[in-house]
C-alpha cells in the first residue's frame, strides 16, 4: 500500500508503507472512501512544525469498514463510517462530558493520506451513515470528520446564539464551515474576515452578511463600524496565530465569547489585556465525535453541503501536489480519492 509520508519542510512523498492490520481487540480496518489535506498539515508541512522523523500524514477520512476486532460492538464490516481525528472511547468521564478529544484513551489520528486505515477504539470513535452514501454526498460526509465538527465547535465555545452578531477570523476550511455553522444556530448577522474572493463568494453562500477584508487594527476598527462601536457577540478563531487571536479578543464586545479552534503557533497573551477585554474564551481541539450524529443527519438530510469546500479533487497518488496547492492558497481544501 502506498500513502503520503511528510519528510520535512514542502518535503512530502507518496510511498509504500506498510498495510494497516488490527493490533488491539478494539480496531477496525477501514478501505478509505476520501481523505484530504488538513490546513494543519499545512503548519509541518510549511516548517512551522518540526518534522523529527518521517511522519505519515492524515487525520480526515470515511470509508467502508472491512475488518473489525474480536471486541469491536458497533460497527460492522461493510458499513460505511466516519470518525473523528482523534480516537476516543467514548465512555470516560471526559468523553461522556462532551471533550472526546481530551478522552483519557485518545489517540491522535495518523496515516488516512493512504487507501487502507486502522482506527484504534472503533466503537467509540466511529459513527455509520443509515445506509452506503451516494458518491456525491461523501465529500460532505468527510468534512465531519474535521472541518465541520471543528467549524461548529468554535460555533458553540463562542456562544452563538439565534439573531446575534458572530465574527469569523480565518477563511480556511474551518472558518468558512464556522459561517456555516452559525447561521445554522440562527445567528443575525455573521461578518466574515477574507481578503480572498473566491473564498469570500463561499461565505457568502455559507450565509455570512458581511465581508471584511482588512486584518489586524484596521480590521478590528472595521467590525466595531458595523458593530456601532460595541464588537460581536461572539467570535470564532480559526487561524491560530498571534495576529488572529489579537483580532479575536478585540473584536469580541465586552461580555461576549471567542470560540477558537486554529491550533495556537506562538501565541502569547498578556494577562491584564485578557482581564479587561472581559471576554470568555473557550477552545482547543474540537470534540468532533460529539457533533457527528447530529452532522451526520444534517447531510443526510440534505440541510448542509460543507462539502463545497473542496475545490479541487486529485486521485491519492497526486498528494503533493494537494499540499503545494493549499499551500500557495490556490486550493481552499483538496479531496483526495484513492
Ligand atoms: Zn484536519
Ligand atoms: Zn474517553
């Protein structure tokens, strides 16, 4: 079996690795309908990261379970599945409490840029569609298994609610899927931050009201215009960097709460700037697993396309040239079909 394996900085091989097989009693072997590239891969990918040893790459993917271990209870071979990136149990005291990405058991999803994927704690990782899915709907379905979770948790850390006012900083995949997401919770007003058209046109679609394409001060200064001075209610962080996080905390009204889900890379905050901005801040790694029945209806059903996401589709074996692309942004997210 073949599947992408980042060596170092824009560094990414599509090579032969050895076959998943099941190792604990509570895997599962699944054949991967579609994965794709991560905007996190993006961070090791661009050197951001370090890359210590060769790592293969991949955290977002569904598929038809093909093999389940002797334990394994509620996933059957031949259904078709999505998990989280990060494995859980699904019944420790974090799990049950909604944090399954802090689960006591969790694993971190490696490895699905490839045909063939084991998932450790299956039964609690992996949640099955009514019945197989037709082709078009599987590029939604993946989202779930990352973007979209991780758009609709920052949703619900910032505290959105039907007819307020939401902010969304990062017009990646997760933030687009963020606007998405509020306007799904009813929110009155959703002003989407993006300097990129095509990407803007998408929010747009997604149901942001308004587009500003100014960053830092000036773009802060911007959301308090169409706020009449007093922030939004809520906003959502999907970048991760100092610059984003500052425009977060700035833009929010006092009261109000940030959802942020870009994975932080050398963000430090002041104390006394934070104690005074008297905003609520809630985040970290989404908790996907707890999202996905719901999601999985909302697809089901033909209420959400998140999908709409992937703008460029590649055959698995062009996997470099998925990264180069999100890489130079002339890619939102590339789906990548073995
Ligand atoms: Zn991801
Ligand atoms: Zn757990």
């Amino acid at each position: 079996m073949k599947g992408a394996v980042l060596y170092g900085p824009r560094d990414v091989r599509f090579e032969e690795r050895e076959d998943p097989k099941i190792i604990k009693p509570t895997d599962a072997i699944i054949k991967i309908a579609a994965t794709c590239v991560c905007g996190s891969d993006l961070w090791p990918y661009r050197g951001l990261q370090p890359v210590n040893e060769p790592t293969p790459m991949g955290h977002e993917y569904c598929g038809i379970v093909e093999g389940v271990g002797s334990a394994v209870r509620s996933v059957k071979p031949g259904q078709f599945v999505i998990g989280s990136f990060a494995a859980s149990d699904n019944t420790c005291p974090h799990c049950r409490a909604g944090y399954q990405s802090s689960c006591i058991d969790r694993e971190w999803m490696l490895r699905a840029q490839a045909p063939v994927l084991r998932v450790p704690l299956a039964d609690g990782t992996l949640v099955a569609t009514p019945e197989t899915p037709s082709k078009e709907m599987i590029p939604s379905l993946l989202t779930l298994s990352d973007v979209m979770g991780t758009g609709w948790f920052a949703a619900v850390a910032a505290d959105v609610k039907p007819g307020k006012t939401v902010a969304v900083v990062g017009d990646g995949a997760v933030g687009l899927l963020g606007v998405l997401s509020a306007k799904l919770m009813g929110a009155g007003r959703i002003i989407a931050m993006s300097r990129h058209e095509k990407r803007q046109k998408l929010a747009r679609e997604f149901g942001a009201t308004d587009i500003v394409t100014d960053r830092g001060d000036v773009g802060v200064a911007r959301i308090k215009e169409l706020t009449k001075g007093i922030g939004a209610d809520s906003v959502l962080e999907c970048v991760g960097t100092q610059e984003s996080m500052m425009q977060a905390i700035r833009a929010t009204r006092p009261g109000g709460s940030i959802g942020y889900v870009g994975v932080p890379h050398g963000v430090q905050l002041d104390g006394q700037q934070l104690f005074f901005s008297h905003v609520r801040l809630h985040g970290g790694p989404a908790p996907v697993r707890r999202f996905l029945p719901d999601l999985i209806d909302l697809v089901w059903k033909g209420k959400i396309n998140p999908g709409k996401v992937f703008d460029l589709t590649l055959p698995l074996d062009q996997v470099t040239e998925g990264y180069r692309a999100m890489d130079e942004r002339r890619a939102i997210k590339a789906l990548l079909v073995p």
